[in-house]
C-alpha cells in the first residue's frame, strides 16, 4: 500500500504537469484537441490524489508504523475514529489533504466548463488551478511525501496529540482547508479574466456560490476551531490571537470584504480594480496561514516546527502577489470603468466604508502578528504580541464595523433621502438609545461593554425592521397571512434575507463575546473531600473521586455537587486524563451550559491526598458565541441556496 | 402597536443581558497573569498555561502580591528578570507605539481614500444626471419621478 500511495502520488503530479504542458501548447498552438487532453488530464490528476488519499487512510487504520507520518501521529491503542483523523494532524497529511480537494475542485470546475472550452478563459482557468496542484504535489513528491519510511519497524506509533483527540477534530481542520482551498477557483477565474481581458462581471457570477461556500467553510473553521479550544484547551477561552488564528481570520475578513464589494460590481458593473485586489489578497493570505504555520517563524500553540516547507510557500505566495498585481496593472486601463453614484449617502458608498473597516482590521491584525519580526529586525529587541495588543486595538474598530452593519440596510441603493433616513433611523436609534440608558441603570457602566450592547441592540433592530418590513409587504401583496409570508419571503429572496441571517449572527456573537469577556468571574482554590467553593451566585462541592481506564488513556475524574443560589443543580466531573505514549497529562473541562452562562470547571493538580485543585470559570453568555456562529453558517448557506429551476448539483454549485 | 411591537424585542435582548451578572471581585493575580506570557515556550499567557514553570511563576506573582507590591512593579521585575518578550503586549514607548498607531492611521487613510472615491463618484453621477437631465428628464413632475424610484426598488429587491 506504501507504494500505492507513492505511485499515486507521482501519477497525480505527472498528470498536473502534463496537463499544464499540454494546456500551455494547447494555447500557443490554438489547437482545442490539446486543450481538450489538459482538460482530461486534470480528471486523472483527480483520480490518483484520491488513490494516494485512499492509500494514506489505509496505512492509518491498518497501524503500518513503518510509515514515519503514521508512527508520528498514530499508535495501537488510539480509538478508530481518531485514526482516520489523524490522517490531517500533521504537515504531511495537511498538504495531502488539501492537494487532494483541490484536485476535486478543480474536477467539478473541469466538469462544470465541459461545454466552455471553446470560450477564451476557460483553459487559463484549468491551468491556474493544475499550476496551484503542481506545487502541492511537487511537495508531496519531494520534500514532505506523507509515505516516507522509517529505517525500522517501531513497535508502536507516538500517538496523536491528547489535545487533538477531541469530537472538534473531525471538522475543524478541513473545514477551515475547504475554505482556504474554496478560494482557489474564484482566483483561478480572476486571474484567468485578467489574462483575456473579459473584465465585466461575468467571472464574479459564477464564482458567486464559490465564494460564499469558501467563506462559509471559513466561518465553520473559525467557529469550531474557538469551540474546540474551549472544550479542550481548559484555559476558559475561545480565541487566543494566536499567530495561526490570526492566519484563518485575516483570509475572511478580507473575503467577507470581497463578498460585500462583489455585490456592488454585480449591480453597478464597478469597483472591478477593487475586485481583483480583494480576491489575489483572499488567496494570498489563504496561502500565508499555511506558510505561517510551515515556517515556524512565529511561536504559536499551533506550531509544526520549522518544517523546512516555509520558504517554498513564501516563493509560492511571492509569485502569485506579484503576478496578480502585474496583471491587476496590466488590465488596470481595461478594469476601470466609469465610476458614478447617485448620491454621497447610498449603500455602495457604506460598502466601501465597511471594506475600509475589514480591511483595517486584516491589517492590524497581521501588522501585531508580524510585528514581533519587524522589531527584532528594526531595534533588535524581541517582543511578545498577544491577547491585550489586539484586544486593545481591534475592539473599536469591531464595534465602528458593527455600527456600518446597522446602518448599511437603513441607507437605500442609489440614493437615500432625508425623510427616508430619519424614518429608518429613528426607531433603531432610539431603541439603542432606551436600551442605553436601561443597560447603564442596570449596572453595565464600562464604555466598551456599554457601546457593545447598544450597538447590537440597534443593528438587531434595524434587521428585525427589514423583516418586519418584507413580510408585511409580501403579505399585503399576496394575502397570505404573516406566518406563511414570512418563510417564504425567506425562501423567495433568500440571497438577501440570508444576508441579514449574517449579520443577526454577527449581533448575536457580539453579545456572547462582550458578555464572557467583561463579565467573566474566575477562581481557584485546593479542595479536600466535603469542602466548597464559591464563585458568584455557584457554589461547588467535592464529593467523590475515582480512577479508572477507558481504551488509551487513564482517567482520574472528581464528582462535584453543584448549587445554584443555595439550589441544587446537577453535578459537574472535571478530569484528568494520561493518554498513553503522551508526556504530560490533560485535563478535562467539565461545563454546565445555560443560555445565561457557562460554568467552565478544570482540575490542573491533584494531591496525594486526593485534594483537587480546581480553576473555576463563569463565563456569562458565552453558548451565543456558537449560536451566532451557527446563524452566520445558515445564513451564508441559505445565500447559496440554489434555484429549483435549475437542474444539476454540479450546474448548481456553478 | 409598532412601539410595542419593537420594545417587546428591545426587552428580550435587554433581559438576556441584564441576566449578566456584575463584577465579582477583583482578581489582581489573574489580571497580572494575563499580562504575562509563560516562559516555557508554548506560546500562551500565563493565566492559561498549565505547566511546572507556569505554576512556578505564578507563585512567584502570588509572594510579590503579598508583599504588597504593585502591578507595575511586579511586572517590572519580571521584564528585568525575562526581558521584554515576557510581556503579552509591547509596552507603549518608543518603535512600539508604531503598532499600536499604525492600524488607525491605516484606518484614516483608507477612510480619507474612501470619501475622496465617493465624492468624485457622486460628482460624476450628478453631473451625468444634469447632462442628460436637460434633454430628458426635466419635464419629469414629483409624480413620475416617485413612480420610476418605485419601480427600480422593485427591480433591485427582486
């Protein structure tokens, strides 16, 4: 099966280059039957990334510990379904994996153009994608093969990572590779329209579903990725500002820019420059989160060491920023069109601002992670940039972006009036403004926190406005009755109502945000057997304490009786864990989980006396963070949703 | 009916976050932890990290707290003591202060970009709008006017 994998490995990067030899000659020569075989070729590229992948499953479940990438992230005793999951925890599988999507993608693109390949963009299209392929297998083949093999045959693996053995595993991972990978095509289309000077908007309708999907997939990656250091990290919090979390989330807000700019050139057939800076810098930056973590230039909990793979992806990533602003120059007398609003206050001139706005947090927040580099090599002085840099810096400008997220609906396409903005803003500003006051009589004094809630109060107003508005007027102008109107008003103009699903999701995150940040109560103490502690209107209980064995780890877990306001609700079991073939012990978060807040309990020690140490937590409002999260991923998918009209899962995703 | 209807909204989100509860206690030893990173090279603060040199260092803050010292001095000491990089954010003096300005003034720029971009396009489409509103639309009354506003909403919510 190694040399299944191997050969499937060498074929997929045959096939990636022939096809773009034979795309290349294809083009020079204008001869459609050697474009139709580059065509092709990338199918059988297809097939062997999924040969290889299929081989690298294999010798996971299978424990061949002759594989120095299995032996590295497997053993005997890990539980089968972190076996197959293992197949992405380390760098070798990560790039398998992501050469291996990319090649499906670029099979549905492939599958989706067949009847295109007369048309100019399509090859440039093909061969952008089988060049992106090319320097994924070219890794695989050479300087990071998933099937290399040890001089022996251990007789164990070394496990995979206790903290990696977690639920948020299986789906954190790929889907944040779906999105950085998603990305690709509509780059491939933008590259593919600057080279034939197709410049109308044509390439951003059919990328449209790619876009949002990539953003999507993104947003599911974030999201969990928070989820899973929750859950297992035990340090009470979701978001760290880490280096490699920084990677993820400057490629979305930069994406979720272009999603927002890509509306108005669909409508208005402008900002077409701003289109393409925005779409190269998305897959710049997909590319960078790689790199970031592949280099080990940067300390981050998400460290693969310096695997040697670096300066290949800041080659990689060189050539395709300079490419993309040599063509974006090159096309930049065909890319400007006449640019002409109807008005300073309409909703593209918010957009804009609202581009300024992701733009400047993208920027602030590569800016502090770089920024330890750029000072070692300014002043020589080594620095640390962690959670109170960007905390510090990017809370006001989150909370001037959420203010545009509440005023871009009130402001009408084209041109807003006075009347029709003082009609639209003066239920949401004063709702805002009630709720102020409300909130400060009700002791929420700090400005941060204050603003914060304000302002979610009045974006939650003016889209609960616009929904309230839609379904009066489909009801009115149908006679359905309202609880019918309002679902299909959904359903009917589900790519704007999905919009504002979004944006409701963001309002909801910010209050889980704000409410587990500002309001966060923590403590710790040593607990002998029969004795409490107390945090907030919570106290805990030690009551009992056991040890016992479950498959690869030994589990010592405490039984606390927790009350709640003098009332008992339930009991919680914080754990420590010692997986086998792992250095150092994990402990287990036990959580009681309200709508109101979580109660988040570790045990870092354990005495010999079975005392236990315990680190409690109260986050308030915390679960809206992963119900926002959840909104936001409806919303986006509910965008996408297809027409019924349209037959074809490939013709839709198109 | 329509102030009602917004105020039952207003108080479901009030009450949610009304159900907050105020501020406990002060937490000194955590606020110091969470301006320190941990020594051992994991890349976390030291009010997350879990390990032995952690443990030491936040005992370390817990026998200066008691001997009353202050948060700067505390963190003054183990700046002397680690250099700088043990800090989770650069102090605010000298090249520092750039990453600190540097995102707002990009903010500035871009905004002062932006309306620049805007204005030239309002000025274009006024223009345009005169240009041609000469030939054709003058005679347009309030009536027609409301009448194709309507109809291009239509068309753009559609």
């Amino acid at each position: 099966m190694v040399n299944f994998g191997n050969l499937s490995l060498v074929f997929a990067f045959i096939f990636s280059l022939a096809s773009m030899a034979l795309l290349l000659t294809g083009l020079m020569k204008n001869d459609r039957r050697f474009l139709e075989s580059g065509r092709r070729s990338l199918y059988g590229l297809a097939l062997f990334a999924t040969l290889a992948s299929i081989a690298l499953g294999y010798l996971f479940v299978t424990d061949n510990f002759q594989v120095e990438y299995v032996a590295s992230y497997s053993d005997r005793a890990l539980p089968m379904f972190y076996k197959v999951t293992a197949f992405w925890a380390g760098q070798k599988g990560s790039l398998l994996f992501w050469a291996w999507v990319l090649s499906i993608f670029t099979a549905i693109v492939v599958r989706n153009t067949r009847t295109e390949l007369n048309s100019r963009n399509t090859p440039y299209i093909y061969l952008v994608l089988a060049t992106t392929l090319s320097f994924f297998l070219l890794l695989l083949t050479s300087v990071s093969n998933p099937f290399e093999l040890l001089g022996f045959v251990p007789r164990d693996g070394q496990g995979l990572n206790p903290m990696l053995q977690n639920p948020g595993m299986i789906f954190h991972p790929p889907t944040l590779f779906l999105g950085y990978i998603g990305f690709t095509v509509p780059f491939a289309y933008a590259i593919s329209a600057m080279v034939v000077g197709r410049l109308d908007e044509t390439w951003l309708r059919k990328t449209r579903r790619w876009n949002v999907l990539s953003w999507v997939f993104l947003t599911i990656g974030i999201i969990l990725g928070g989820q899973w250091a929750y859950v297992e990290l035990g340090w009470g919090g979701y978001w760290a500002w880490d280096p490699v979390e920084n990677a993820s989330f400057i490629p979305w807000l930069i994406a979720t820019a272009f999603i927002h700019t890509a509306i108005i050139q669909e409508r208005r057939n402008i900002m077409k420059v701003w289109n393409m800076v925005l779409i190269v810098l998305t897959f710049v930056f997909c590319l960078f989160g790689t790199y970031l973590v592949r280099s080990g230039v940067l300390q981050s909990v998400h460290d693969f060491g310096a695997t040697g793979l670096g300066g290949y992806f800041l080659v990689f990533m060189t050539v395709v920023l300079f490419g993309g602003i040599y063509l974006i120059a090159e096309s930049y007398n065909d890319l400007r069109s006449k640019h002409t609003l109807e008005s300073y206050l309409s909703r593209e001139s918010t957009f804009l601002f609202n581009n300024v706005l992701f733009l400047a947090i993208a920027f602030s927040t590569l800016f502090g992670t770089i920024f330890p580099l750029i000072s070692e090599a300014v002043t020589g002085n080594k620095l640390t940039v962690s959670q109170p840099f960007f905390n510090q810096v990017n809370t006001p400008l989150f909370l001037i972006l959420l203010l545009l997220t509440g005023i871009c609906p009130l402001i009408g396409w084209r041109k807003a009036s006075a009347d029709n903005l003082k009609k639209n803003f003066l239920v949401p500003a004063l709702a805002s403004l009630a709720g102020a006051v409300l909130l400060f009589m009700g002791g929420v004094r700090e400005f941060y926190p204050l603003t914060a809630f304000s302002l979610s109060i009045f974006v939650a107003v003016t889209i609960f406005n616009e929904f309230r508005g839609g379904t009066i007027a489909r009801s009115k102008l149908t006679g359905e009755p309202v609880f019918t109107a309002f679902p299909r008003l959904l359903y009917k103009m589900r790519r704007r109502y999905g919009g504002y699903i979004v944006h409701l999701g963001l309002v909801v995150i910010v209050i889980g945000i704000t409410g587990s940040s500002a309001y966060k109560l923590e403590t710790q103490g040593t607990l002998y057997k029969g004795e409490s502690i107390r945090i907030g209107s919570y106290e805990l209980r030690y009551d009992d304490f056991r040890g016992y064995r479950d498959r690869n780890r030994d589990i010592y877990a405490a039984t606390l009786s927790v009350f709640k306001d003098g009332k008992p609700a339930g009991t919680i079991s914080p754990e420590r864990r010692y997986y086998v073939n792992a250095e150092k012990p994990t402990t287990e978060v036990s959580l009681r989980t309200t709508l109101i807040e979580d109660l988040y309990v570790t045990m870092p020690e354990i005495g010999p006396n079975r005392e236990i140490t315990l680190k409690v937590t109260v986050n308030p409002l915390l679960i809206w963070i992963w119900i926002g999260g959840t909104m936001m991923v409806i919303g986006g998918i509910m965008a996408i949703l297809p027409n019924r009209k349209k037959k074809g899962a490939y013709d839709e995703i198109h | 009916m329509r102030f009602i209807k917004y105020g039952g909204f207003m108080v479901f989100s009030l009450l949610l976050i009304l159900s907050v509860p105020s501020r406990g206690f002060p937490l000194s030893s955590t606020e110091i932890e969470n301006n320190l990173m941990c020594d051992c090279g994991c890349g976390q603060l030291l009010g997350t990290c879990e390990c032995e040199r952690a443990e030491e260092m936040r005992a370390m803050i817990r026998g200066m707290l008691d001997k009353g010292k202050t948060k700067e001095e505390i963190l003054s000491s183990f700046v002397s003591q680690y250099g700088e990089s043990i800090l989770s954010a650069p102090p605010k003096k000298g090249f520092n202060l750039v990453a600190y300005i540097l995102p707002f003034v990009g903010l500035l720029v871009g905004v002062v970009v932006a309306v620049v971009f805007v204005r030239k396009w309002a000025f274009s489409g006024r223009k345009e709008a005169s240009d041609e509103g000469d030939a054709e639309v003058a005679d347009l009354n309030d009536e027609m006017q409301k009448k194709i506003d309507d109809e291009l909403k239509k068309l753009e919510e559609d």
